[in-house]
C-alpha cells in the first residue's frame, strides 16, 4: 500500500454502530513516527461525547441482543472478526505501521495475527461459560450462573494499539459485554478500523463504540460515568494509580495492566547463542515500547565481560530503520515525546555515571523519532535509570554472583509484569522462576505469549489477568440462584 494511499480522511467517532462529529469540533494531529507526517486528524472528544457513547452502549446491553444470544451464535460472529482480520492483514499491517512505526514484517507475525488468535480463542472460551450446582442442607436446588458485568470501558496505550485493544474487546465480547473504547491518544487508528470491521463481522450497534480524545478528558470521563460497569486499562503505573482511585470511588471493578521493568537473567551455565537472541529480542522488539520488555540485565559474574563484548558488537548490526522495509527491526519510537524520555534517561545513565557500550543517540533518518539501541554498563545499584521504566531500546547490565544475588537484583524494583532466565539447568530454572516476583516468567526465550497464557503484573505492575480462561472471568459476575424444593407434607 503506497504512501498516497494511506493519507487517511479526517476520522469520527464510532458511536451506536455509526460514524458521527464531534460535540466540540475540535481534532487531533495523528503523525507518522518515521516521517514526522500528519497521517490524518481524529476527533477531541470530551465528556459529552463519552455520555453520548456510553448511553448507547448501556441501550445496547439492556435492550439490545448481544447479551441475550446464543454463546455459539457470539462464537461464529468472533471467528468472522478473525477470519477478517487475516483477510483485510494487508490494511491493517499499513495502518499499524504508519500509526504507530512498527515494522511490517513484525506487525504483520506479530500484531495482526496475535489480534485474530485472540478473537479465535474467546471465541471458543464463549461457549464455556457456566456455573455450578450445589449441595447444601437446605432442601433446595443451588446454582450459579456467570452473567455479563455490563458496559466495560476499555482504556488502551499506544505500543501495542491492535493486540491490547483486542485482548479487552474480545473477552468482554465473548463474556456478552458492550464496550465503549478510549484507544491511546497518539496512536487511535487500527481503534476505529476494528470498530468497521466488527461490525461487518455481525456485532450488533451499540456493542462497540471507540471515543478518541485525551486520557484527561475522554478518559477521566468514562472513569466517572455512572453507567459504567467495569474499566480494564493499560497503560503506565502513574495513571493506572489515579485510575483505580477514581474506579475505587465509584466502587466499579477494574483491571490493570500497568508497567513493567523486567530482569533478564543470565547464568554461568547458559547457551549463550540462544541467551544473546533473546537479550536482544527483549530489549529491542517494538523499539522497547514493550511492558513486558527486557531492559535490566543480570549476568554472572564470570560471563560479564563475555556478554557485553558480545552485545557490543551484535547490538549495531540490528536493522534499524523505515518500517515499510520488511528486513527493519527496530523502527522509529511511536512520537516526539517518547524520544525526548529515552534521551533524558540516557542522559541521566551519563551522570550517575554508566559506560555506553553502544547505542546512546538518536538516529537521524528522514525527520522520524529513530534512536539507536543502547547497552549501558558500570551503572550503581540504586540508579534510577535501572529502577525507572525507561520504554525505549535500553538495556542496562549489572554483574551478580550467586542465585541469591540474582533473585535479589531481579525483585529490586516496584515492579512486576514479567521476568526472565537462562539456564541449561532445570532444576535451576523451576527453582528460580518459583523465587521472581512476576506475573509471568520466560525460561531460554522472551516473550512467549499467546492466548491461552495469562498475562499481568503484580507489585506496581497492577493486578487482574488477561488472556486465558482468567480473563473472561473478569468479564463476568456470579449470580447465585436458590430454588426451594420443599419436602411433601
């Protein structure tokens, strides 16, 4: 798809299964990270707005039928969406990339393809949703049944637009939730192609509705809105806390999928081929934008030196460059301000006194937000640039020299999204991973997610899970029913 191609129209909101302006008139700039470019303009929607789309959402849910159709009739209109997504890949693998500077070639392996598993699998999940009978003293018949929690606010980050917007839309869907969707500010675009395409897929009006706008309006707005069910939110630690203070006031349920900073662990005895792969992959995969991202390096101490000469020379030779270019890698930060954080830590890594293996600039190319991949060294334990979320292609390296030290170093931070090792020894690997204080754990690889996996974080990293069988549950409530079955007189 040509550059040509993809200047978009000015964008709407999607509300009640239909395109409509604005209450405010006023738009937002979407740029192209890699160029600087205006991609086209989205809607600034405010309170009105997210009233507007809620009261439809709540509409649907009521009186609509969504909640009341058959799980199996939900299921085939979730694997339609799927089978769309894989049909229109081509338009959404543009989108994305443009939107957001991903690289084609992962965002068509990675992003679109993860999307369409997802809406596969609560597919499936949907037609399991059940309760139980119980056995009680009381001469009756005891059930529970797991019922929709309602109208769900699903409040999403710009890394990953398409695979956490899906992995909220389509467990609430399954569950026979509606859903009014805030997409990230910067990055709203597969946001508003997915709304279209479930709709052609046979979600009903009003089952989707995507407000794009400012988190401190639209956002703050739907925390608030009374005829709101339950929010599930990704997004950073600092706003997940006001969220869940805002959500705890109003006392609506919530999930959070907040930061990360995730310890890599390399022992003595790792495959070092396989351990180099995956050091990279963490740190570098969708330009560090990642939550669940690698940038915290613990590497014994006899293989210290070995490691870092190896990255020192491999670290350069990642592609890096424009993502229409399926041999890129790592492609552009997703914005202006995302490139100014990742200078400012590296600066401060400067000052408390790191060693720049590699990396530590940005990248000149064709007026987009490139920064070259950086390995830091020699940096003291307390620093801030090891113990913040930089969310960019950094990778820090500490020495350690026992398990002990290792675990200790790994559970050091606030958070507690993801972790990792390397290790040839089994038994070290169950030992270890039982010891990281992570929602998820990764052993000889990074990353390895797929639907079936839970995922989410503990500590400051939020709390609730994603994917799997655990995240529809989220998405419902229990309902208990007694029937009194008197004996005969």
């Amino acid at each position: 798809m040509s550059n040509e191609e993809l200047q978009l129209p000015p964008r709407q909101l999607f509300v009640g299964g239909a395109w409509r302006d604005g209450s405010t008139g006023m738009r937002r700039d979407v740029v192209d990270p890699a160029t600087g470019a205006i991609l086209t303009t989205v809607v600034e929607a405010d309170a009105t707005d997210v009233d507007v789309a809620v009261r439809n959402a709540r509409e649907a849910f009521d009186h609509g039928p969504w909640q009341r159709m058959p799980a199996r009739d939900r299921a085939r209109i979730l694997h339609r969406a799927a089978d769309l997504i894989r049909e229109r890949a081509d338009e959404l693998v543009a989108l994305e990339s443009r939107d957001v500077g991903k690289p084609v070639s992962l965002c068509r392996a990675v992003d679109v393809e993860t999307a369409a598993q997802q809406y596969e699998y609560c597919a499936a999940l949907a037609q399991g949703i059940d309760g139980a009978t119980r056995s009680t003293p009381i001469p009756s018949l005891a059930y529970t049944t797991r019922v929709p929690v309602g109208v769900v606010a699903a409040i999403t980050p710009f890394n990953f637009p398409l695979i956490l917007s899906s992995t909220k839309i389509a467990a609430a869907l399954a569950a026979g939730n509606v859903v009014v969707h805030k997409p990230a500010d910067d990055t709203p675009l597969s946001a508003l192609f997915m709304a279209e395409l479930l709709k052609d897929a046979g979600v009903p009006d009003g089952v989707l509705n995507v407000v794009t706008g400012s988190g401190q309006i639209v956002g703050d707005a739907l925390l608030r809105h009374s005829g709101v069910d339950k929010i599930a939110f990704t997004g950073s630690t600092a706003i997940g806390r006001h969220a869940a203070s805002v959500a705890g006031e109003h006392l609506k349920p919530v999930t959070m999928e907040l930061g990360g900073n995730a310890a890599h662990l390399v022992f003595d005895d790792a495959d070092l081929d396989v351990a180099i792969g995956a050091v990279i992959k963490a740190f570098v995969f969708n330009s560090g934008q990642f939550c669940m991202a690698g940038p915290r390096l613990l590497v014994a101490r006899a293989l210290h030196d070995t490691v870092l000469g190896i990255l020192e020379q491999a670290v350069p030779t990642v592609p890096i460059g424009d993502p229409r270019d399926p041999a890129t890698v790592i492609g552009p930060m997703a914005g202006e301000r995302q490139l100014k954080k990742v200078e400012e830590y590296v600066e401060l890594a400067r000052k408390e006194g790191g060693r720049i293996i590699c990396g530590g600039e940005r990248l000149d190319l064709d007026g987009g937000y490139y920064y070259r991949p950086t390995v830091i060294a020699d940096l003291p334990t307390d620093s801030r640039v090891i113990a913040e979320e930089v969310f960019g292609p950094v990778l820090t390296v500490q020495p350690f020299d026992d398990e002990d030290e290792a675990v200790a170093l790994a559970n050091s931070t606030p958070y507690g999204l993801a972790a990792g090792l390397q290790t040839r020894d089994v038994t070290r690997a169950h030992r270890v991973a039982a010891r990281l204080d992570a929602g998820i754990v990764w052993v000889n690889d990074w990353a390895m997610l797929d639907p079936a996996i839970p995922f989410g974080g503990v500590k400051d990293s939020g709390f609730g899970r994603e994917y799997g069988p655990e995240a529809l549950e989220a998405y419902t409530k229990i309902k208990s029913v007694v029937v009194s079955l008197p004996e005969p007189q």
